[in-house]
C-alpha cells in the first residue's frame, strides 16, 4: 500500500514525535518504506518569510516590496533557522551539514533577491511580476530547510531516505508543477526508500500566485494523483472533531470516524480546513481517500474523507464556524422583480476578489456574509457609492453539517438550541444539498453557540 502523508508546520517543530509515532512508530522494517511524506516549513517559518497568516505582521518579502533592509532580514532569518537547527541535535540531526545546506540556500536566495531587485529598479519590467517571483522564491525556503533536515534524521536512524527537492533552487528548467513532480519522482523505488518532498514545488505557472498559503497541501495532492497513491494522509496536532476542543472541552469533542468530500468543502469555505479545497479536488476526482490522523495519537484510525461516505443514521458531524466575518445587506425597494439585481452586486464583489460564504435574500434586500478582511472595506465603500442603501454588521457564522441531514428535524434543534441559550439568529441559509445549515448570529455569541449547538446535536449521540 502507496501513501502519501502530508505533516504540518506545528507537527514538524515536534520532529521528535513525529520520528516516534509516524515516521517509525510500531513499524517493522518491512513497513517503513512505501511512504512519500510532504513537509511543511517549521512552524513560524513561513510567517517570517512572508507575512504572519493571522496578523499580517510583515516578514522578509513586506520589506522587498517596500524596499526596506531584506538582506539584514534574510541574515537574521538564518540565524533563527540555524537555532532551529540545535532543538533537533538530540534526535540525531547532523548540526554542521544542516547548518551549511540553510546557509547555502539564503546566500543563493540574496543574489536572486538582489538580481530581481536591479531590474525591478530599471523601470524596464512590471515591478508586480518581480514582487510574484520574490515571493515564490522566498516561501521555498522554508520547506527546503525542514525536508533536508527531516531526510538527515531519518538517514542516522538507520532508515534509507531521499531528499526530494521540489523547489528547483539549482536549476533553469522551464517545467509547470505537474511536470517538475514527475520527473523528480520518476525511477524512484519507493519500496526501498522513503521519500520526504518539499511542500514547495516550483513552476512556470507560480504555485504561490495559484494558491497562496495553500501551496504545500496542493503538492501533497499532485504527489499522491502522479504516483497514485491508494490514500492520502494528512497529520495535525488534533483530531478533525464534531466541534473545536478549546471551546467545547476535549470531553465533548468527539473524533469525526468517516465523511465525504462535500462536508470537507464546507469545512473549508468557513476557514476549518481539513485541506485545501484546491487540493481536494483532484483527489476525488481520482478516487483517492484523505485520512486526517492526530500525530500525538498515532494509534487512532483518524478520519476518513471518501467521495461516497454516507452515514446511515442520520445525525449532525460537525459544528463550526467562525467569528471573523461581516454580514453586507445590499437594500432597494425597487429590487422586487428586476432581473438580474443581483448580477451587478456580484460584478463589484468580482472587481475586488472577494467571495461570499452565505447569502440570503427577500424582495428587496440581499445579505452576504463576507472575510473580515482589508479588501472588504474597499469593496464596501463602493457598494455604498453605486446602491441604494448598504448596511453592514461584524457579525459569527456558525454551521452544522453533515453527510445525512436532509430529514425533518435538525433545523428545529439547531435552532432550539440557539434560542435556549438566548442567541438570536440574524440571518439563515440551507441549500436543497442539506449538508449544511448556517447561521449569523451576533459575534459575542460565538463560542457559546458553538458549545450549545455541540451539546445538543452531537454529544447527545454518544
């Protein structure tokens, strides 16, 4: 059996268990092998290689782009990469080869850095093409350093490994990303040796400026389609849950055992992913399984995400939601009847790429709930130039979802549960699908309902 297994920045700054629960765990020297794993930077890395994901504080590339001091900034990013180095000295990490590998890979990321800013300079080229460039280089070096490492490891615990290094660093091919993880895994025997693969892959077509911060998940799955796994695992520092454990307590947080693509979607549409919907895409499409598995609870079977999984009983799998969003009420008492009001709406929200996660609507008022984020603000000062009266609100999204709940019911004690705790509910949406049901709700109220909502539809079940 061909795996895939994908480890994440927090598990990876935990090497130590990762080495004892997955890498070899109770594993005979049979079953080692068979195994591609897909890391991800240590954690933080990324955030100081960029830009911190949740607080926007800036990192090396704000100051390319502002032309401030980034090769001060790449100096004292090595630095922190090399202490990086010393928490893995105990688990056998080779500390002066680690070492001359990251310091070699920044010294060639200034003269790349250095060469981009010239001509960014010379007013001859697009600055925004060059900022894009900067910003695929910078981010490869966080998963270069973590997967050399993790290779170095493996190896002086006796176990054969390759480094496969995605990020193309050396070279000058002109390859897209599927083509680059082709050839890199081509002639590999993956029953003698296991493979640890960059998170990054570099391509003509720009795996950042395609998908962002989601790039690492998106190699995991074109690994696992290309060498065609037959399951594709994911490793977190938690189980994927009926609810968020910080808020409902471990005790009433109960492992989700299987469910499908779709409710995965969802999950991710309110920022919960269990992956990146960009990456889960081809995954089904090819028949592929996703396994969420807890790295601390190695034993636990995890989650398994399939195309078809459909629970017989039917019962709520997941509460989530999230407390960063605004509810956009766009208002017209001329609205009623005209066709295609809400297709001008839509143009302005495509002018500023930003997309809804709920919508609602009446006769003459359609609400959206929105990210709370920078560019909806620009987006909302010209919805409030162009219609008749827009009003906005920072509000919670709570959702219950599940792969069978299109039955008479779970809409009442949803919203029964709300009420008992006297939360009301701004705005509701529910497609015909029925696999999800959303809820805005003011935004104070969020962790209580989740809490109210996890007590009534799914620790009730155990």
């Amino acid at each position: 059996m061909l795996t895939v297994e994908k480890i994440g920045g927090t598990s990876m700054s935990q090497f130590q268990d990762v080495m004892e629960n997955i890498i070899v765990g109770k594993r005979t020297p049979a079953e080692m092998y068979n195994r591609i794993f897909v890391v991800s930077a240590y954690n933080n890395v990324t955030n100081w290689l960029l830009e911190h994901k949740k607080t926007g504080e800036p990192g090396i590339y704000v100051k390319f782009v502002n032309d401030e001091n980034y090769i001060d900034a790449l100096d004292e990013l090595c630095e922190k990469l090399i202490a990086l180095n010393r928490n893995y000295e105990s688990i056998k990490l080779d500390q002066k080869v680690a070492d001359e590998f990251i310091i070699d890979r920044i010294a060639k990321a200034k003269n790349y850095l250095l060469s981009m800013y010239n001509v960014a300079a010379s007013g001859y080229v697009n600055k925004n093409n060059i900022y894009l460039a900067a910003r695929e280089i910078l981010s490869s070096i966080g998963e270069a350093h973590s997967a050399f490492n993790s290779v170095n490891i493996i190896k002086n615990h006796g176990i054969n490994a390759t480094f496969v290094d995605l990020c193309g660093f050396d070279d000058s091919e002109s390859l897209t990303i599927d083509e680059r993880i082709k050839k890199s895994f081509a002639g590999i025997d993956f029953s003698k040796t296991l493979c640890v693969a960059t998170g990054y892959t570099k391509g003509t077509e720009g795996i950042m400026r395609a998908f962002d911060r989601g790039y690492s998940e998106v190699t995991f799955s074109k690994i696992a389609v290309e060498v065609k796994a037959d399951e594709a695992v994911i490793h977190k520092e938690f189980h994927l849950s009926s609810a968020d454990p910080k808020l409902v307590g471990t005790d009433k947080s109960i492992p989700v055992g299987f469910t499908n693509f779709m409710v995965a979607d969802q999950l991710a549409d309110v920022g919960m992913e269990a992956i990146h919907p960009k990456a889960s895409k081809p995954l089904e499409m090819a028949g592929i399984n996703i396994r969420i598995k807890n790295t601390f609870e190695p034993e636990h079977p995890g989650t398994l995400i399939s195309k078809d999984y459909f629970t017989e009983k039917s019962r709520i799998e997941i509460v989530s939601g999230t407390d960063k969003v605004i509810a956009v009420e766009v208002h017209d008492p001329m609205m009623v009847g005209e066709v295609g009001y809400d297709l001008k709406v839509m143009q302005v929200f495509e002018k500023y790429g930003v997309s809804y996660i709920l919508k609602s609507t009446n006769a003459n008022s359609i609400t959206m709930v929105i990210w709370d984020k920078p560019q909806a603000q620009k987006l909302i000062e010209e919805l409030k130039e162009t219609f008749y009266q827009i009003t906005t609100k920072q509000v919670a999204l709570v959702c219950c979802m599940g792969t069978n709940i299109a039955h008479p019911g779970f809409l009442y004690k949803a919203s029964k549960a709300l009420f008992d705790n006297n939360i009301n509910i701004e705005c509701f949406a529910q497609s015909m699908r029925q696999v999800n049901m959303q809820f805005v709700i003011e935004r104070g109220d969020y962790g209580k309902a989740i809490i109210a909502l996890n007590d009534a539809l799914c620790v009730e079940r155990l």
